[in-house]
C-alpha cells in the first residue's frame, strides 16, 4: 500500500485534485520563467487603441513595469529611453524596442506623467476602464488589465524589467533599478551589444 505523508492523506479524488493543482502552478510558473515564451496579452495604448505583445515580434523587447509613484521607477525610464535611443540611433529599422506597462494607475494622470513631467514619448501600455473593458469586449477584443499581466509575468516589485528576445523568449529579468553596469549583460542576453556612454 502506498504510503503518503499527512498532509497528503486525502481520500483518492481529493489528491488527484492537489496533484493536478500543483502540476498546474508549476506549470504557471514555468511559463513566466526565462527561457520560457512571452505571454500575449491586450492592454490600451495612450490613444486607447489596443496593444499587445505580439504588436513587437520580430524585434528584440523590454517591458518594463512602472508606476508614477515609485520613485526608482522614474528615475530609472529616462536612463531606459536613453539607452533604447541610443541602439536605435542611425537604424532604419529598430534594434530594439520598449514597452511600458504602467501598475493599475489611472491612465490619463499615467500618460500626463510620461509626456509633461518626464517628457517621454514611447509606447506604454495603461489601464483600461471598466467601460472600455466592456466597449471593447462587444468588438469582441478581450482586454486584460496591468494585474492581469504583472499577475502573468510574476512581478513582485517594481520597477521590474523583463528582456524577450526577438522570438519571443524571456532572456532576463531584472527586479530593481537597472544599473548601467549591469545593462550590457542583460541586452546581450537578447542579442544587443551595448556599452555604458550616456553623456
């Protein structure tokens, strides 16, 4: 006879239950991992038009997970832009892009912040209303919202960047400020060679 520690002494139906929940959230976990594939995923961009994930394939991605209150947050996006700018710099077609996913705020006061106190104009990702949630939803568009997709991607703090190559797969995630010391290695692990010159 089988022998199953206590907490695993369920009658037959119930461990198949947690068996499969665990297998489940392995799983879950294993998705958001490095190595792993990028999870699609439709937020509003600052014109309230959709955007997704797959809007970037084919170029090497950063997401980067922000919020207006967070002070290394912004003080980390100018150093981000200036890097991305940087690799853009001369190139017909980007070496890199960068998407930001602004955490749960109100997306007018998000998107004020960005363009008048940081004067950053890149693409971000904000948070959809309820109402633009159901509006879209009679298009048949399924918009997630900001925890939806830290949810996904297992954000535990902010900032969060996470560096998805150009098929699509996470190469690198870095909770925390992003040094420049430490950028080069992380872009080389999506194929960008970059080196600290930022005057």
């Amino acid at each position: 006879m089988a022998y199953y520690p206590p907490m695993l002494r369920f009658v037959p139906f119930q461990r198949g239950l947690f068996l499969i929940s665990l297998l489940l959230l392995l799983g879950f976990g294993f998705a958001q991992g490095v190595g792993s594939e990028a999870l699609n995923f439709t937020l509003l961009d600052a014109d309230t038009n959709p955007i997704r994930l797959s809007d970037f394939s084919g170029t090497p991605l950063i997401l980067n997970f922000w919020a207006s209150w967070c002070p290394p947050c912004v003080e980390e996006l100018p150093f981000l832009v200036k890097v991305v700018n940087q690799l853009n710099e001369n190139q017909i077609e980007p070496r890199v892009q960068v998407l930001l996913i602004n955490n749960s705020e109100d997306a007018e006061v998000a998107k004020a912040f960005l363009h008048t106190d940081l004067a950053i104009d890149v693409p971000v990702a904000l948070e959809p209303s309820r109402d633009q949630i159901a509006s879209f939803k009679q298009e048949n568009i399924d918009l997630n919202t900001s925890l939806d997709v830290a949810k996904a991607y297992r954000v535990r703090g902010l900032p969060t960047s996470i560096f998805i190559d150009s098929k699509g797969i996470i190469q690198a995630v870095k909770v925390g400020f992003l040094l420049p010391v430490e950028m080069p290695a992380l872009l080389s692990t999506i194929g960008l060679d970059w080196q600290p010159n930022l005057e």
